[in-house]
C-alpha cells in the first residue's frame, strides 16, 4: 500500500497543529462558533446529537493493520470502543471530546492517516472498488490512480471553498463495485481506440434530496491528462454551481440544468486552456505510484475446495462471505459487519485488534473496508480459509449474510445524527429479527436493502434494490419504501411503492414484496430483476392489499 | 482610519481608495467596480490615477481580459465564508491572463483562507483590522504541497509534486 514521503508526513503533521491552534482559539472565544463551524468541517468534526462526531479518512478503503490497531486505540481511548464503518470505505466515531480531537489526530498522524476533508465542500475521501488488485475481471488496479487522484485534491488552494461536497470513486473493473455512477465524478479505467490504457469520465451523479446517476462527460481519456481533466470538471463547477441554494448546490444540478452537452463542452474549453500546463502525470510517476500497489508474496497454490466434506456453517460462509481471487489457491474473504442485533457497519475496539491479528497472520497485514459496510482480507490462502472462519465465528465475526437480505446498508440515522428524521439501526434490528431463518435468506438470492435516515442518502436507499428512507410525520418516525434500484455498472434508482410505513410495519411491508417476488420469479433471475421485468404495480398491491397488525 | 493590509506578508497602509471613499482624495489610486468600469471606461482613465478593478464573485475573468493593461490592481471580492469563486478568478489571471500586478483578496477574508489565497495567486489581503497582526504565521502553517502554485515562494520547487519520490 501507499506509504507516506516526506511531504505527506510534513503535510499531515502541520495539519494536526493547525487544527490544534484552531480548536484552541475557538475554547479561547477568539473563533466564533460559527467561525470554528467552517474550519472543523474540514477536519471531519460535526457536532452531533449526543457529542462531536470524527469522521477519519481511510483512501480508497486501504487499511495497514497498524493503521487499524489505532482506530481500536482510539476507540478505546477516546470513544466508547466502537467505531462506525461508513459506505464512502471510511470510519465515524461517534463520542470524541471536542478538547481531545487533535490529540486523536496526533495518533492518526503518527500511523499516517488523518480526517483532512472528510467534511465540507470540498474534495472529500476518494473511493474505489474493495476487490482492486485481486478482482479476475479487472483492466488495471485502481489505488494507484485514487492516491494521485488524493494527493492532487488534498489542500487544493483552488478547490477548498466548493459550492458544496465532491465525492469521486475510481473503478478499474467493468463490474461497478464502488457506486461510482452514484458519485459527483466517476473514474473508470478503460480501454482506448488503440487498446491502451485511460479513462471514461462521468459526472452528475448523487444521491441525496434529488437522486440522479452520472452522465459520461468523456469518452477516453489519455492517462496523463486526468488531473488537468479533474481540474477543468472542477473549474467549471466551482465557478458555474449554484451558491444560493443549499440544495441545489451539487454538480448533478448543474450538468441537468446545462444539459451534459454544454457541461461537456464548457469542461472542454476549459480543459483545452490548461490540458499542457504543469499537471501532467507522466509514465515514471505512474510507475512509482504502481511501485506502491505491488502483489504480496502469493505462494504457487493450487485451487482448491476448502469447503467439501466440512460442516454446513463452513460450507454456507465459504459460499456468501468468500470470493474469487485472480491468484490461484487464494481467496477473498469478507468479515460481514452486520451481525443480528449490532448496528450494521459498527465494529468494536477488541473486533478491530482481533482482525488485525488475523490479517497479520493470514492476509499479508492489510484489511479493506467495502462501501457495504464490511472488511474484508484480500488474500488468504483457500487452504487456511477454515481455521480463519473458526476464529470469526468466535468472535461474531462470521454471519454468513454478505451479498443478502440482511447485509444491510445503514446511516446511524436519528439514534447519532442531527441531519436525521427518523432512527435506521433500530429497523435494520427489526428486519434482521424478522428474518432469521438462513434457508429463507439464500433461498432469496442476491438481493440489497440500503437505508436513510433522511434525505442526505447516506445509506444510499435510492440505489438499494430495497430503499427504505425515514421520514418524519408529525413527530414520529415513518418510512418510505423503494424498490428497483442498483448501484452496479446497471445503477438504477428505485420506484416508490406507495405511502411511508410506520417503523413497526416496515418488516411486515419488506415481507410482503419478497413474496411477490418469491411467487413470480423466473428461474434464476434476481430480486431486482423481477421487479425490472414486472414493475411496481404487483408489489405494491400485495404491500398495501391488507392492513398491518399494529 | 487609514486602511492595513497584508502586501506580500507586510503590514502596508492602503494607498487604494473604492468609489465610496474617494471624493476626498482624488489623487489616490482607485478601484472601481467591473459595472462602473464598462459603463463609463473614460470618465475614470480621465482621473489619471492608476486605476483597479474590484469583481464580484459572479462577474468573470473573460469581461476585463481585453482591458487588462489599464489595470494595476484587481481584487476579488469573497462575499462570505463558504464564497470560492474568487480562488478560481485568482487562478485564471494569472495563469491564462498573465497579470502580474496587485490581486487583492477583500470582503471575507481571514487568516484560515490565506494559504489557499496565497497559492492561488493573490498577493494582498485586505482582513479584519485586529487579525492583521497574528494573520501572517497563516503562511508559514504548511511548508509543503502537492499542487503547483501561483505562489513565488512555494512555487517552482513544488511543481508537480504528486507521487514525488520518497525522501
């Protein structure tokens, strides 16, 4: 993985006393809150419901297991031992004191890591695919191009006061595993005219209050031009992107208002000006940033089937929670954060020690965070795969749901954030309460709920195949419900069903569409294929056609 | 009360005068706003002051381009904390119109932003009256960078410092 230079360390040290010498005036009265607002919100801290909230970077998803022993650390030290995993691959935690956040950061630092633009309008966190570098169907690895891609926006001078937030994902593989057509920029690795190497670029997707998936502003895009490319699609944003309307302030609204023809062509014109100034990345910097990314030590091992003759709890986590690996005799294995009755994507201090100690022993000491709130070891040996799963299971680490019904994506909703209308871990414990019954769930297949706790969509409900959003009615707590949305290389957004639900009915209402689906699937075909091919209408009847037991 | 500023990291006395403040000082340099220059371009030539340009955050580079000579100083006015347009308009002068004179950060302006400023290009800084003294340390708050900048003093030896070597 990227291992901090000297730049990068000077850089985030004098970021900690900087956020020191800000957090101070502020305790001083020197900084009105408003003032000190501005400042923190570039630093990942949002003042919540209960107490600060730290949001902490980790790029692309990319975590050294020293990096990881920090975050329990400081879970322990400064938190109350959890952390929350988030679907943009970073971590939130939930209780830090205002007075000890840059300490907090002195920790990260030394560990080279930092919360520098996980908040605010500006370039946040860049994300990618959790399966980069090991995934058989990939064109090229990602990471490189996500730390360039990070280095150029971290502390951009031009770029720091955005109308609003800009998330870019890279993707490397044809099958979109980072949402990046849900991203205000997406970054694909493609194959041009002469079969080389470049990029597709996309822009104007998002979530939130008004969901839209990404336009293609280029086609192919020759590798070196990216940053100049970047900094022309942020030019015209920064410059052209509505400033008095907080809800109108995203890319997305931009691109539709012009239309994907003209923000094509002003991103051009733009790019034109600046495409041979000094931004290029030329082939030896690509090469040591490739140098950063280098396979480990794999071992020449045969493929093998871990899972014959073992017993069926082996056999039913080797299926759902492990997948391919382009390497022979390996396999990558996910740690699902979403065990019944824990809220999903939370893992605890002594989780987060134990995991380490593992992908020490098994997965050459790096741990990955997926944007479906799980971890996962890139490279363990098949043939070890079972005492692995032993030693999950016996720390809760190995529910067997990865890629099913309750798999579930999950914002803290009410129960952490101010933003939220309605709580989202106490559905996603009532759902998993609802479906307990393992035959049940792999008998439904590959099917995803993601949910909001209000329309900032941060569990990403519109592209759930599953959307359940909280909305508040009169003081209480009521969910909207969608079906048909994906987050895939095929991203669609779902179709509401009809009225919100109040949370005791939303077990009830999922219940009610997967029997529809289970009635009328053809063989072999999706959960959201089937709502594709039927569209709403029959679920919706089937959801409403009775009332609920209150 | 006489105007500080913050001009290539002194404290300086303003010598600029806006409209408003100028009836009593005719002789003084003025900056005129870009509505009040393309009106009436000849009635402030007349005045034989230097004479710069004050842009709104909407207002863009491309309209005073072909009257970039007349100009000695532009300035680009932040018209609240989250306003990022004039980082951009700092940029474009320098970089697509070469303008070597004063670029001038004023309206809401304070020592967090400097170092961005700074890198962009502007070179004086009109801040609260009482932040003028401490703001300067804002400088020196990074020493390194991964962008190329407009800075002089950053600038040449940080070129195209993404993926630089380790060292």
């Amino acid at each position: 993985m990227y291992r901090y230079d000297l730049t990068d360390k000077t850089l985030v040290r004098q970021r900690v006393a900087q956020f020191r010498d800000q957090t101070q005036r502020f305790l001083s009265g020197a900084l009105s809150e408003d003032e000190f607002k501005l400042l923190r919100l570039r630093n990942g801290l949002y003042i919540q419901r209960h107490a600060p909230m730290l949001r902490v970077a980790i790029p692309y998803g990319l975590l050294s297991t020293r990096q990881l022993r920090a975050l329990a650390k400081i879970a322990r030290d400064y938190d109350r031992r959890y952390g929350h995993f988030t679907t943009r691959q970073n971590i939130q935690f939930n209780w830090p004191k205002l007075e000890q956040v840059p300490d907090i950061l002195e920790e990260l630092a030394e560990v080279e890591m930092h919360a520098i633009q996980t908040s605010g309008n500006c370039i946040r966190n860049i994300t990618s695919d959790h399966l980069a570098g090991i995934t058989p169907d990939e064109l090229e690895d990602p990471r490189p191009w996500c730390e360039i891609i990070r280095q150029w926006s971290t502390f951009h001078p031009e770029f720091t006061y955005l109308p609003r937030k800009f998330k870019i994902a890279v993707t490397g593989a044809p099958q979109d595993r980072a949402a990046s057509l849900v991203h205000d920029v997406g970054v694909h690795i493609v194959r041009g005219p002469n079969g080389e190497l470049g990029f597709e670029i996309l822009a104007g997707g998002g979530l939130g209050r008004t969901p839209i998936i990404g336009e293609v502003v280029r086609e192919f895009l020759p590798r070196e031009h990216l940053l100049s490319y970047l900094t022309a699609v942020l030019r015209v944003y920064n410059l052209e992107g509505r400033r008095d309307n907080l809800t109108k302030a995203r890319i997305k609204i931009l691109v539709r208002s012009l239309g994907i023809k003209e923000f094509k062509r002003r991103v051009e014109a733009e790019w034109q000006l600046i495409r041979e100034e000094g931004l290029r990345v030329d082939e030896a910097q690509i090469a040591r940033m490739q140098s950063h990314f280098q396979p480990p030590p794999y071992r020449a091992l045969p493929n093998i089937a871990p899972d014959s003759g073992r017993e069926a709890a082996f056999r039913a986590w080797y299926r759902y929670n492990t997948t391919a690996h382009k390497v022979a005799g390996y396999r990558a294995i996910f740690i699902s954060l979403k065990k019944p009755g824990v809220p999903p994507g939370d893992a605890t201090d002594t989780q987060m020690d134990l995991i380490a100690d593992l992908a020490d022993r098994y997965s050459f000491g790096e741990v990955r965070v997926t944007h479906t709130q799980n971890l996962l070891l890139a490279d363990v040996e098949q043939g070890r795969a079972y005492e692995l799963w032993q030693q999950l299971d016996r720390a809760g680490l190995a529910t067997p749901n990865i890629g099913t019904l309750t798999d579930i994506i999950c914002c803290p909703g009410l129960d952490f954030c101010s933003l939220a209308n309605a709580g989202s871990i106490d559905v996603a414990k009532l759902i998993n309460e609802r479906f307990d019954d393992y035959d049940y769930i792999y008998d439904l297949g590959e099917i995803d709920i993601k949910m909001s706790g209000c329309m900032n969509a941060c569990g990403h409900h519109h592209v759930g195949n599953i959307g359940i959003l909280g909305v508040d009615k009169g003081g209480e707590e009521w969910y909207q419900i969608t079906i048909g949305g994906a987050a895939g290389a095929d991203a669609s957004l779902g179709t509401v069903i009809g009225p919100s639900v109040p949370k005791a009915q939303v077990a009830e209402t999922i219940e009610r569409l997967l029997e529809v689906y289970v009635e009328q699937r053809g063989s072999e075909e999706r959960f959201l294929d089937t709502v594709r091919r039927l569209g709403v209408k029959p679920f919706k009847e089937r959801a409403y056609a009775a009332p609920i037991a209150a | 009360m006489p105007r500080r500023l913050l001009r290539n990291a002194e404290i300086v006395v303003d010598e600029w005068r806006y409209i408003a403040e100028a009836a009593a000082d005719t002789a003084a340099p003025l900056i005129v706003t870009l509505t009040q220059w393309q009106l009436e371009p000849d009635i402030w030539l007349a005045r034989g002051t230097p004479l710069g340009v004050v842009l709104s955050p909407a207002d863009r580079v491309e309209q005073i381009a072909a009257d970039l000579g007349v100009f000695t100083l532009i300035a680009a006015q932040f018209s609240g904390p989250g306003e990022g347009r004039g980082y951009t308009q700092a940029r474009q002068l320098r970089e697509q119109w070469n303008f070597t004179g004063e670029l001038r950060a004023t309206g809401y302006v304070r020592r967090d932003q400097l170092f961005f400023m700074a890198r962009c290009g502007f070179n004086s800084f009109e801040l609260p009256d009482s932040d003028i003294d401490d703001a300067r340390e804002a400088f020196a708050t990074f020493t390194a960078a991964y962008q190329p900048s407009n800075d002089a003093g950053l600038a040449l030896k940080l070129r195209n410092t993404v993926a630089a070597p380790s060292a």
